[in-house]
C-alpha cells in the first residue's frame, strides 16, 4: 500500500466520521477508536501504536510505516474531524476490555 493509499483511507475514515473520541466523566480519559474494515481499533496516536492486524504484522516489522487507522486520528486531530462520545468512568473498563478481547479473536481467526 502506498504512502497515497493510506492518505486516501485515512481521508476516507475521517469522511465517513468513523474517528472516534471517547472521553471519559469524571476523571478526562481519553480513548481514541477508529471503526475500521474488520472491527473497531485502539489507537494511542501519543505512542504510534494501533491495536490492528495491519499494524502488528506489518508496521512493527517495518514493512509499513504506518497504519491508516493510526494516520486518521492524526490527521483528525490536526482537522478537528472526529466524533466526541462522553462517557462515565463506569463504563471505561468495560469498552477497553470489549476492544482488547475482540482483537484476540481477530488474531486467533487471521
């Protein structure tokens, strides 16, 4: 995939407002997730890190620079195009949990 291929799909996330900040209430955390082709992903744009098979396989190894998940919550934050989901604290564990589990069933599955 070219550098012009993750721009477009990052573009194209952004778009279809698929870039999703969540904050959590009361204490402020933050929790980016971008709905992806496959499922939706954690990503930490701080770190560089996304929780997808793309990343894992190919961007850790140095086949890829990024992700395009990871490239739309930098070019989202840089527009101010995303979507604002408040939550309550209660419910952070809970997202954070659905999201890491459904991605080891993603990799046991690929």
């Amino acid at each position: 995939m070219t550098k012009e291929d993750l721009d477009f799909k990052a573009t194209e996330a952004i778009r279809e407002n698929r870039v999703k900040l969540y904050i959590f209430k009361p204490s402020g955390r933050k929790m980016w997730i971008v709905v992806g082709k496959h499922g939706r992903y954690l990503v930490l744009p701080e770190a560089e890190y996304c929780t997808c098979n793309d990343f894992f396989f190919r961007v850790m190894s140095g086949e890829k620079p990024t992700c395009y998940h990871l490239l739309a919550v930098r070019k989202a934050i840089q527009e101010e195009a995303y979507s604002i989901i408040k939550q309550e604290d209660t419910s952070y564990r809970k997202i954070l949990e659905e999201l890491l589990s459904s991605k080891a069933e993603n990799k046991t599955t690929s």
